[in-house]
C-alpha cells in the first residue's frame, strides 16, 4: 500500500537528519578556525534552523491525511513555527548571549541549504 504521508514524513526526517551533520561540520569549522565563541555561534545557528524544520516536519506531516484546507493550515503553520524558533534562537544568541554574527548567520545559512539539497536529491531519486 502506498503512504504518501508516511514517504513525505521519512524524506523529511531524513532531510533533518543531513541538516544535523552540516550543523555540526560548519560549527566545528568555526571552532577549529576561530575559537569557541564563534564555534558555539555557528553551532546555534545550525540548531535554530534545524529546531525550526523539525518543527515543521511534526506540524505539517503530524496529521496524516487530511481535507486540502487543513493541510495547507498545517503547513503554513508549519512554516511559522519554523520561523518563529529560528529567529528565537537568533535573537537570544545575539542578544543575552553576546555571540559573534557571522557564524551565528553562517550555520544558519549551511543548515536551511543542506535541508534544501537533501529534500531536492529525496525527490531527484524518486
């Protein structure tokens, strides 16, 4: 029996799982080049976006199937969330925290790209 939902939710989860790695090489790019403060920068960026899309994985796919008007509310919502955790994280890592931007905007950018690559190569094997 074929799930679309079930194979939605595992690419998605498997794109989560790739955006994890790239957090974690380009935060220890920062900590080996840098130093510390701007290794856990980078580290944060990376957890703000991949806090964000988990997120939105569990909104948007958590309902199963579902009429088009409450998929696309998901979904949106989804998409807020992530948004609304991601620049959480940001303010509180450059606010409070007094962490250096660039990194902190380098494993952000590293985390939504590998999330993008990963679900664009999910799609190119099908």
């Amino acid at each position: 029996m074929h799930d679309p939902i079930a194979t939605g939710r595992r690419a998605a989860t498997r794109a989560v799982a790739i955006q994890a790695a790239a957090a974690v090489l380009v935060a220890l790019v920062a900590l080996v080049a840098a130093g510390p403060r701007q290794g856990l920068s980078a580290a944060l960026g990376g957890i703000a976006m991949l806090a964000g899309n988990a997120l939105a994985v569990a909104v948007a796919l958590g309902g199963g199937i579902q009429p088009a008007g409450a998929a696309f509310a998901r979904l949106l919502l989804g998409t807020l969330g992530k948004w609304v955790v991601a620049l959480a994280v940001i303010v509180v890592a450059l606010g409070p925290l007094g962490l250096p931007p660039l990194p902190l905007l380098a494993g952000l950018a590293a985390g939504m790209l590998a999330y993008l690559l990963a679900l664009m190569n999910e799609r190119r094997q099908r």
